[in-house]
C-alpha cells in the first residue's frame, strides 16, 4: 500500500510540473522520501520523458553545479542547428587552431593545422569528449570560442535555463561556469530533437584518422550506451569539483527518458543511479504517440498571403504520458489555431496549439503548432485577382 501511495503521488506530480516550452522545476528541491529517493549519492538530479518534458523524479535539480564535459551538449546543439539551417556540412574540413590543440584533458590529439570533418569533429565531442574538437568546433563557428560561448548564453536563455552560465564550450574548470539538472535536462531535450545526433552519442566505439597511419580508436565515455538497452546517448562529465555527472537518455517502446545526475562519487554509482532511474521510467510509464514530428494537424488561412493557406505542423514527435494500465479515455485533444494569420508568416512562428487536458479539465500538456513553410505577403496585383476571383465566384 506505501509503494502504490508512493506511484499515486510520482503520477500526479509529472503533469504537474510540465512545461511546453521548458521542463519545469519541482516545487520541492529534494526528492520524494523512501522509495522515491533514486539518487542517494548525487548531489542533484533530474528525470524527464522527452516528448512531453514532465518530471518524473527530482533532486535539488535547480542547484548550480560545475557541469564539467556535460558543457558539451550546448556545443553539440549549436552544431547541429548550424547543420540544420545550412550553415554547416557534416563534410565542411576544420582546421584546429593552436589555442584548440592545447587543450588539455580528454581530447582527440588534435594538431594545429590539421583538418578534419564536421562529421569526426562530432564523433571526437560525442564520442571521446574531446576538449580540443570542441575549441575548434567553437571558433569555426564563431570566429572566436568567446564569441560562440556568447551563443551558448543566448541560446541558454531562450531555452529558459535559468540557472546557467558558459565560460567555455568544453567544461573545463572556469570561475562562474555553472548549469543545474534541471537546465541540462532542457537543453538534453532540445540536442535530441535533432534525431541524427544519437548516431553520434550511441555509438560505443568508432575510429578516426581512418586512412592515416595512426587511426585513433574512440571508446564512448558513457558506458550505459553498450550495456543498458536502449541507451543512445548523452554526455558525460568529470572534474575534481564537479565530481561524475551524467546527462543519459534511454528509448523503449517509443517512450524516450532523460535523466541527469550530478556531484556523484564514481563512475560506477553515476551508472547505477540512472539505471535505477531508468527502470523506474520504463516499468511505470508508458507514452501513446499523437502526432510524427512534422506531421500535418491542420489548414490555416493565410490572410494577404502569396499561399492562401497552409499546414499547421507539429514542431517534434507529440506523446501523451500515461501510467501503465491507465486509458487514454481520460483525457481530452483540443486544436487551436489562430484566428487569422497575416502575412509574411516566418516558420518559426506560434500559429495555434494542441491542448491535452484531463477529464477535470486540467490541462496536462500543450503543444505549440508551426507553419509547414514561410509565406511571404503578396503583392496588390495578385491581391486584386483574387478578390476579383471571389467576387465573380459569389455571383
């Protein structure tokens, strides 16, 4: 009877605490007591499903921490939304500056000079943690690494990760460089929406410098990747202050879990705190997909648009979280477009919502909805036809 009073409450508290735009944190710093307390030895930590972001375990998650190497999963992000916009090729040579090759700590052996893929730049950051990949990457991108730390700030605030500040892009020991559970867990979320990223952080083991003489052998510093199923990802993290910490993500039966701990004493705990967080997820919970990322919900009329109407689409893969057993009859979809839309439309505009609501009326989830493409404002002339258009079809 304690257990199932213990799953009632973790149940209510998930939709509680959801956010669309942001996991939100707990009211409670620390975590529920006796069963709930999943993650003794960390310092802090942080559950979420990934499609609905809903916190399922939480322990100090809003503590500023020193993130070590988890630091890495901004930079990877800016990366891949570079490659996503066009900005970048996964075939682009970057040359590894000097100030990048003398990065210290867990790195790839980088040599000023030398140029290597977008693509094994990655593999480098993903696989190996390496501080040099990561500088190089970071001054490829912004001119300097002060100036792509500036990105990773800008980029933390729009996310609404409050409790973060970058010095660097790679984790090192800086004064004031600082993120919590919580914001690693938003900005983890954010990283897996772009999905080829997992073909990165799943990978165990992978060589570089393939054709040199010296290939370099990389062995995933996220070991849950070979021996926990279904784990593809994320990063790691260790420092004398920030001691072992760990962003990892897990996917059975289309449910995806993050879970971040931080300030752990060894590996070997780090590793058994979330496997235990894991099979809590994955026993108790369970996710009835809705919607395919970039699935069309909906037409929208597109007022003085050069396309008079467009897809109202889903930004990301759309769940509703549900504890096993549980029917989907107790809760209710509702679709909300904007009433008029006016152009130009920009494709990362809000143009309607998908509500999820319980039977009481409490609403569980919100989904933001997106135009399917840009429309620009037409011109008068074709304004005019069709107006005319319409007027001789009214008659």
């Amino acid at each position: 009877m304690k257990r199932n009073g213990y799953l009632a409450l973790c149940f209510i508290m998930c939709f509680t605490f959801f956010s669309p735009m942001a996991v939100r944190a707990a009211e409670k710093s620390g975590p529920q007591t006796g069963e709930m307390n999943f993650a003794p030895h960390a310092r802090s930590a942080v559950m979420i499903e990934a499609d609905t972001g809903t916190v399922l375990y939480d322990k100090n998650a809003n503590e500023k921490m020193p993130p070590a190497s988890i630091t890495k999963v901004m930079t990877m992000l800016l990366i891949m939304e570079a490659v996503e916009r066009g900005e970048l090729k996964l075939t682009d040579k970057v040359r590894a500056s000097e100030r990048a090759a003398s990065m210290g700590g867990s790195q790839i052996f980088l040599q000023p000079g030398e140029e290597m893929t977008v693509e094994d730049m990655i593999k480098g950051i993903a696989i190996a943690s390496g501080n040099d990949a990561s500088v190089a990457m970071a001054e490829h991108l912004g001119g300097t690494e002060e100036g792509f730390v500036n990105r990773m700030n800008e980029r933390a605030k729009q996310l609404g990760m409050k409790n973060t500040h970058f010095v660097n892009s790679n984790g090192l020991p800086a004064e004031n460089h600082y993120s919590s559970a919580q914001d690693i867990a938003i900005m983890s979320r954010e990283l897996l929406k772009h999905e080829g990223i997992t073909r990165f952080t799943g990978t165990y083991q992978d060589y570089l410098r393939k054709d040199s003489a010296n290939p370099f052998w990389l062995v995933n510093t996220n070991r849950l990747v070979r021996f926990y199923e279904g784990v593809d990802g994320l990063k790691t993290g260790y420092t004398g202050e920030a001691k072992y910490c760990l962003t990892a993500t897990a996917k059975r039966n289309n449910m995806r879990v993050i879970a971040v701990v931080m300030g752990e004493p060894d590996v070997k705990t780090r590793n058994n705190e979330v496997a235990t967080m894991f099979n809590y997820a994955f026993t108790h919970f369970q996710v009835m997909p809705m919607y395919k990322k970039g699935e069309a919900v909906q037409r929208i009329t597109v007022d003085k648009g050069q396309q008079p109407q467009i897809n109202a689409i889903t930004p990301h893969s759309v769940s509703m979280l549900m504890k096993k057993g549980e029917s989907a009859d107790q809760y209710t979809k509702e679709i909300v477009l904007d009433q008029r839309v006016y152009a130009p439309v920009k494709q990362d505009q809000v143009i309607g919502h998908i509500f999820i609501r319980a039977k009481d009326g409490k609403e569980v989830n919100r989904i933001d909805l997106y135009p399917e493409q840009a429309v620009a404002k037409a011109g008068m002339w074709e304004i005019l036809k069709r107006t005319t258009k319409n007027v001789f079809i009214s008659y």
